[in-house]
C-alpha cells in the first residue's frame, strides 16, 4: 500500500486543447491527486519544464500519476527509462488508462513485457536502417553524413585568415555558429577572443 502522495501530471501539445488539459486535472484530482503539475507542450520539445518539476518534487513512497503514457513519455524506450529513474527514487508510478501501477507484481511484469517490445522495435528498426543503407549503397544513392565542422576546418580557417567575420563564415560554409567557434578555439585556444 502506498504511503506517500498522490502527484499528478497533466500533459497537452497545444495552446488550443485547454479543455483536454483541464479534463486530464480534473481526472488525476479525481483519482486522488493531491498536487498536479501541467503543461501545454508538444512531448517532441526538449523542455518540458512542469514534467521536470514534478520529477523534481516527488519523494520516496510517492506515486506519480498520468492518465495515459504519451501524456508522460515519447515513446516506450522513454516511458521505461523515466519509470526506472523513478523505481530507483523509491517512486511508483501510475498509468490510469492502462490500470498500470508499478507498486504492484502485474504492474512490474507490464513493465517487462514492454521493455521487450521496445528492444524488439529497436532491433526491428536498426535492421530496416541498415538494409535501406545497404540498397542505396548497391544503387549508388548512399551520400552517407553530410560533412561536420571538423570536415570544414580547413575552409573555416581559411576564411578566418582572410578576414570574414564568424556570421560570414557561418553563411559560407553552411555550419553552425557553435561549430565555427570550436574549430576557431581549437587552433587559436579562446574563441571569445576571435568572435566577430
């Protein structure tokens, strides 16, 4: 039985879905929630600053709630990794549309039972990348990585030396601002000192 808190979290991919945000509160408080984080955030952002809030603000013996998986997680390999993080915290965690709960032996075995689909999908997926390489390989499609900073040093370095400013040679070379200022540091130590 659990013996901390109930906590929530809430979970829309756009501004107008307000009333879906507020039907998932509505259902956690239900459930028993005593403190719900929300937001209203595609899951693909990379900031989901109430999720990590709440992650934050949970204890051992606490169980965190969501009404369904996507509302907490990207795809199965990230439901698993957020569940084990949360596991190792002495956290459960509760998914309403699945009747999943992590505290208890059916939930765990959920658990396992998707951890090997997700390693499947994997497995599955690399297999299609690399027989999709393989065929344009064999047609001579396959271009491979398009070149990184480090292919273009010598082009960065020279257009450095002739006296274009960093936004210049970022223009020119097609690479970051970011990737201009590591090469540039890399042979002049400080890029600070070379920003223009």
């Amino acid at each position: 039985m659990t013996t901390g808190a109930l906590i929530g979290y809430a979970r829309t991919s756009t501004l107008d879905q307000v009333a879906g945000l507020e039907a998932q509160i509505d259902e956690l408080r239900m459930a028993g929630c005593t403190k719900v984080f929300s937001e209203q955030v595609s899951s693909v952002d990379a900031a989901r600053p109430q999720l990590s809030a709440a992650l934050g603000f949970l204890r051992e013996g606490d169980t965190f709630v969501v009404t369904r998986p996507d509302r907490l997680a990207r795809g199965t390999l990230d439901l698993l990794t957020i569940v084990d993080d949360l596991t190792k915290q002495g956290v459960s965690v509760r998914i309403m549309s699945m009747d999943l709960d992590t505290s208890t032996a059916t939930g765990r075995l959920v658990l396992t039972v998707l951890a090997g689909i997700a390693t499947f999908e994997r497995s599955l997926m690399l297999e299609r990348q690399r027989a999709g390489i393989a065929k344009a390989k064999a047609e001579g499609k396959y271009k491979g990585r398009s070149p990184t900073a480090r292919a273009k040093s010598a082009e960065i370095l020279s257009l450095k030396n002739a006296g274009k400013g960093v936004a210049e040679i970022v223009r020119e070379t097609g690479t970051s601002r970011a990737s201009v200022y590591r090469v540039l540091s890399a042979v002049h130590g400080d890029a600070r000192a070379h920003r223009s």
